[in-house]
C-alpha cells in the first residue's frame, strides 16, 4: 500500500496586515496553515518553514530552505507539500537493474543506479522533448511519476520546462495532456 500525505502553508511576515477574507478562503479551500513568521529573523523564520516541510515529508526533506533564500523584504511565502510512497504498477525487474553511466548537467558522466523495462505506458514525443509517465498503484488514485526528457541540451532546465513563451502557455502541462499509451 501507499501513503499520500499534503500540506499547505501560507507564510506571512508579522508586518504585513492580511485581508481576513484571504486568510479564510485559504483555510477553507485550500486546508492551508496560515503562519506568522518575522523575515527581518531569517535563522528563526527558516528554521519555523523547514520544520513544517519536514513533518509534511516525514523527515525525507529537512533543510527545504536556507537563510539566505530569503530577505527581510519578503513578505509571503505559499508552501505546497506533498509526500507519496507506493508501488510501481508495473515493478521494474530486479535482474534488469545495475549501474550505468549517467550525464549530469554540467555534461560530466557519473556512474549511477538504473532502472529499466520495457511495457505500456502513457507516452508523448516531439522535437523538444520526450515524456513518460510510471503510473503508481494501490492509491486510490491516479497518480504517477512524470518524467521529461529534453531532447536538446540546455543551460537550464527550468526555463525549459517553465517557459515564459507565449506561443506555449501551457508549458510542460501540455505535453502531459497529450501522452497516450504507448
């Protein structure tokens, strides 16, 4: 079986006045914690936010953010958690495993542990990239794990996928409307 635990939190500085309708509409809508922190005490406001990722993520991310990814001029902070475990719908076999080269993105090839099969699975390619989605199971859901592969190198993967082009507004979520099984 599978565990899916999620969390939202909005963090706001002890300065900021904040519509009560907002702080309302975030708690019923969204089930968000609405927390109070001081940006001008980064150590203590960081400390506050990691300790709720890492009980959102069962300790696996402690230190989501450092005291230096903040600044006194900050004023909000909204914290999406989600925590999944479960199974593979279809499991990797174990005897199709082992260690690979792998190149990271400075372009260095790294040996690392792989994973392979061969099945069906929801699909989509273009010039740009490749998407494969592994389906999860025993979740009441229909949840997955979705991989992109760009088919060009790139400086940064961010901008790849989080384009700010406007013949592409949906960015990556687009690509995943359109895989199919493959």
């Amino acid at each position: 079986l599978g565990t899916i635990l999620m969390g939202n939190s909005i963090w706001v500085d002890g300065q900021v006045q904040v519509f009560p309708s907002y702080i309302e509409m975030a708690k019923e809508d969204f089930f968000a914690k609405v927390k109070m922190v001081d940006f001008q005490n980064p150590v203590k406001a960081i400390h506050d936010i990691n300790t709720w990722v890492a009980n959102h993520t069962k300790n696996k991310i402690t230190e989501f953010l450092q005291p230096s990814e903040i600044s006194p001029s900050d004023k909000l902070i909204l914290l999406n958690g989600l925590y999944v475990t479960g199974s593979w719908r279809y499991p990797f076999p174990t005897e199709r495993s082992g260690v690979e080269p792998f190149l990271t993105q400075s372009g260095q090839s790294i040996n690392a542990q792989m994973m392979n099969q061969k099945n069906v699975f929801p699909y989509f390619e273009n010039e740009e990239t490749q998407v494969l989605i592994l389906p999860l199971e025993n979740l009441n859901a229909s949840l997955g794990l979705a991989l992109f592969l760009p088919k060009k190198r790139q400086s940064e993967l961010f901008n790849f996928y989080y384009t700010k082009d406007e013949s592409k507004p949906d960015g990556f979520l687009s690509y995943l409307e359109q895989t199919k099984p493959t």
